[in-house]
C-alpha cells in the first residue's frame, strides 16, 4: 500500500452542548495537527481551551456555563502498553486563582476504565458546554449521546454513584461526582470507576482530583459520565519486552516493592524533608508508626493491587484480618496524617475514604484542614478532621472555597495561585512558584534540592525550573509517570503509531512548550508576575538535612533568572 492510499489517522473529537443537547464530531487528520495535538490528552486539550478563549475574550470563571471541560485521552490510551489508561480532565479551575480573581488554566490526570472505553468509542475527546437545567447523567455509547435524568444520584457519595450507574449501563465505565462537587468545593474532585471496584465491590477508585474539574461538572449539573465503546483501539505494535521491564525491571521496583507511602517516608523522614504540622517540620518520630514493619507487627497486612493489567501495583491496601481500610498513597496519606499529626492507620485511612467517597482532593483538603488546626491548636484531633471534612462536602464551611480564599492569602496557607500544595515541602520547592496547572504536578521539581550533589545555587534552580515543566508529557501520550517509559521509549512508540520520524528532542521539549502556551493563556485572564509567588512559610527553615536557601532575596534572583530563561524557551518554541 503506498503512502498516498493508506487511511488517514485522524484525531476524534465529540462536543456535547449540555444547555440545549446539541452533539457533533469533528474529525482531524493527523497530518494537520501539532505535534502536542496528535499526542493527545492534555496536549490536545490545551489548543482547543485557547481558541474557545479566543471565541469568548470575557470568559474568565470556571463556573461561567461557557467554561470549556475537556475529557481528553493520550495517543497510547487504550493500547496494549502497561499503565497506558490515562484520562486527562481539563478547562478554567474555580481553585486556581489570580490576585485579581481570574480563573486560570488547569488540568488533572486519571488512570481508572475510562480513557479505555473513550478510546473504544474511536475517540480522543470528550468536550462539555453549557449547563443541564437539572441533575443529569450523560451516557455515551459508540459516540451516541444521551443526557439522563440524574435526580436520584443526587446526595450519594462517589462509591454510591459509580455502583448505581453499573447497574443500569453494565459493561462500560464512568466518571462521578461526589457531594462536594455537587455543592461547587472549589477542590472537588471526579471519580473514576476500576475493574477492582466493579468486579471484587472494593471502594478503590481513580480520581482526577487537583484543580476542581469536579466542581465544574457539578456547575454544569452533571453528576455522571457513563462510556461504553465499541473496538477501537490504539496499535502500536509490539510492546511485549516494554511490559516487561514496566512490570518486572528496576525502573518500577519501589513502587512494586513498596508503594509511594512507604518509598517516600522511607527515604523522606531522615532527610526531614517531610510535611508535619501544616509544613513545619520535616520529620517527627511518631510517624514510624505507619512503616510497614511496623503496621505489620500490630497486626496489619498490605495487599499489592493496581490497574487492571498493570504489573507494577503501586496501589496499597491496608487489611486487619478481613476488614478492608482502604488504598494509600503518598500524597492522600501525608497529608491527611503526618500533615495533620494523626499517626495512627486506621484514623488516617478513614480521613482518605470519607475524602475520596465525598468526592474531594484529599490533598487540598488536608491542607485547608492542616492551616485550620494550626489557627485552633487542634493538631491530632481526628474528630476535629472528620467534622470538618463532612462540613466541607456539605458547602457550610468556608474551607470549601479553598485554603488562600479562606485565609486571606496568610503566610502559612500552603498553596501558590490558590492551589494547595502536594505533600512536599514548599521550602525545597521554588519550582512550584512556576508550576503551569499546580505544584508538583506539572513541574518536576519536587526533590531537586536534595538530589545527590544538588547545589542549590540560582543558576541551577533556572534549570531545574525549565527543565520540570518535560513531566507533562506523561500528561498527553496517557501513559501512567509510575511506569518511567523514557523519551526515546515514547519517541519510538509514537512514530510506530503515526508511521512518523519525530525526533527524541522533538518530544523532550513538548512539556515545556505547553507549561509556556499555558503561562501565555493565564496572562491573557489576568495573571501576571505577582502571582508567581511562595507563601511565607516557604521560606522558613524546616530543619531538613539540606542546608536552608530559600531566602527571600534567593527566590527572587530565581525568579529574574527563570523570567530571562522563559523568554529564551518562548523564541525556540512558540
């Protein structure tokens, strides 16, 4: 066959108007598209959210009808690739906040059964405006759409969602909301359904859970997502000796082995690099408690489990005898446990299911609760949590409009442009200050300062920043970061799948090409440089084993250099 008769590859699209229940597909040809374009997921999405800006120049509120959500899948999504499930969830966050009070640009990533059956339905995208007039569920068959009544989901939480809608739309996937999303908590998440859940009963669930995509379907009035596809499929060959080493190689052994909790208090408490008491201190002794020698010797047991198909298992499930507590990871753990000084498994694990069942980020959450302990000396005290947790879902308090809302920006409310930090240290972290949709997330910064000969000059810091933004490429092709495919890995497989000759080098930049057009996009809603700023806490010392840089003086020659080096990175790149 040659090149002039062989089928176009194109790039699928379905738009769905909720206010008047319009549907079309636009379909692209590959050869048209960018190269972060035909990389999918949020590389596809953030062409699509700049246009529709450009189409409504006033559009500055996340919770505005007009307000773009983009459920958008990577190229490798649906392929026989290990870990290769993402969905990524973009549009304006109601969380991410200018000082003049402008919405920004945000995406959050999921793994969970969806992206697989988008993929089925021959699709990369899944795009919402407008608003339901009431609670409904949208139902989407093989790119048939249908927008169902969703009174009766209203008030149940994510587990309750998901188990309902299986039992009227068998064999497909879904995407819920939770109480939080429905009373508009800025950091509410989106659940996704897994083949554990569905198939063994668990409550484990996938979330895109940063920024507050949740709280903008809930905006929309619509509760549930439900995706059932056809035999689409992503064909990238032969992928057997890759699952190999993603399942069985050195690459993913500490999450294999261990787990994201304990790998990284393992490594994080010596260096006291850990987040206690709202950032304040990096380790404490009370923490060895939750190590899993120690779990284990009062009686606990740690299940490996995962994505369907996935042999890396990164997900932990903590059992005493046959009472399931739930899944730990780092992030959910740290900071609804240490973060908050509760130490104890049990309490920590209820803390992550009521977040998770009530449809919230249990990292924005145990650092709006963290600041409010400090403010009240109630450090330790789960039950204060828990209240306050279930008082957020409910829309009663004021938290649920997010830490920096709430505080009036204070120095000691964790979160750069009014999204909470991740469960690592802000004083180690100047990348974050930068971050193009959140810290940790979209740079790779997150132990920089504490890498093996790690210097922690200004001129290394410029790198490190212009260098951190590469991660999202993980956030466009679908494949999970735990799986640690590499650039030439990832160049390979996408020429195989567009029958193209793209370069390695070609592929490195395309993270750092949409940390620039998202940057570029935010100015135009109102950021500006005063909003890439450090709370004051940053720049207090920790007492971690990495001697203290983090000066004001020291951000702030960073951030002229970072400036100079993006302006540099737009010539070569925009």
């Amino acid at each position: 066959m040659t090149n002039e008769n062989k089928p176009k590859k194109l790039i699928k699209k379905l738009n769905i108007n909720l206010t008047n229940g319009a549907t079309s597909i636009n379909a692209k040809d590959a050869a048209d598209c960018s190269l972060e374009e035909t990389l999918g997921g949020y590389g596809n999405a953030i062409h699509e959210i700049r246009n529709h800006l450009d189409r409504n120049p006033d559009l500055t509120d996340a919770y505005d009808p007009r307000n773009l959500l983009c459920f958008d899948i990577g190229c490798f999504t649906g392929s026989k690739l290990m870990t290769s499930k993402r969905t990524i969830v973009s549009g304006l966050s109601p969380l991410k906040t200018s000082e003049v009070g402008t919405n920004g640009i945000f995406y959050s990533a999921s793994s969970g059964g969806l992206g697989g059956e988008i993929r089925k339905c021959d699709l990369d995208s899944i795009h919402l405006i407008g608003k339901c007039e009431t609670p409904s569920y949208l139902v989407i068959e093989n790119g048939n759409v249908s927008i169902e009544d969703a009174t009766d989901l209203v008030g149940m939480t994510t587990d309750e969602k998901v188990k309902y809608l299986a039992g009227k739309h068998e064999k497909s996937a879904y995407a819920v909301i939770g109480p939080a999303g429905e009373n508009l908590v800025r950091f509410a998440s989106i659940a996704f359904s897994t083949y554990d859940q569905l198939k063994h009963g668990t409550k484990h669930m996938r979330f895109a859970g940063r920024g507050g995509m949740g709280a903008v379907l809930g905006s929309k009035n619509i509760l549930g997502v439900v995706v059932k596809g056809g035999d689409g499929k992503a064909n990238i060959g032969n992928v057997v000796e890759l699952n190999k080493e993603i399942a069985r190689g050195n690459r993913t052994k500490k999450y294999r082995q261990l787990g994201t909790f304990q790998a990284n208090i393992l490594s994080m408490e010596p260096k006291r690099v850990n987040i206690h008491e709202n950032f304040q201190r990096g380790s404490d002794p009370e923490t060895q408690k939750l190590l899993r020698a120690n779990l284990e010797e009062a009686g606990y047991s740690i299940k490996d489990k995962g994505c369907q198909g996935c042999g890396v298992k990164c997900w932990k499930e903590i059992q005493k005898g046959d009472r399931i507590l739930g899944k730990l990871d780092f992030e959910p753990g740290q900071l609804l446990g240490p973060n908050l000084e509760i130490n104890d498994i049990e309490q920590m694990m209820q803390l992550i299911e009521l977040a998770d069942g009530l449809g919230m980020d249990s990292m924005s959450a145990g650092v709006g609760i963290g600041y409010l302990m400090e403010q009240e000396n109630r450090f330790g005290d789960f039950e204060f949590a828990k209240e306050i947790l279930m008082k957020i879902a409910d829309g009663v308090h004021d938290l649920k409009e997010g830490v920096a809302r709430y505080s009036n920006n204070a120095s000691n409310a964790m979160h750069v442009k009014g999204v909470e930090m991740a469960a690592y240290p802000g004083q180690l972290n100047i990348g974050y200050a930068f971050a193009a949709t959140g810290p940790h997330m979209s740079i790779d910064t997150y132990n920089r300062a504490w890498y093996p000969g790690a210097e922690n000059t200004v001129e290394e810091w410029v790198e490190n920043i212009a260098r951190g933004a590469k991660m999202i490429l993980y956030d466009m092709n679908g494949i999970c970061k735990f799986a640690k495919v590499n650039f030439d890995e990832i160049t390979e497989l996408y020429n195989r799948l567009y029958d193209s000759d793209v370069s390695s080098d070609e592929i490195k930049n395309i993270g750092v090409k949409a940390a620039l057009m998202t940057r570029q996009m935010d100015f135009g809603l109102g950021f500006t440089e005063d909003d890439d700023c450090l709370p004051g806490r940053c720049f207090e010392d920790m007492g971690s084993t990495v001697e203290h840089f983090n000066t004001p003086k020291f951000f702030a020659a960073v951030k002229e250099g970072v400036y100079e080096k993006f302006k540099e990175l737009e010539g070569e790149l925009l």
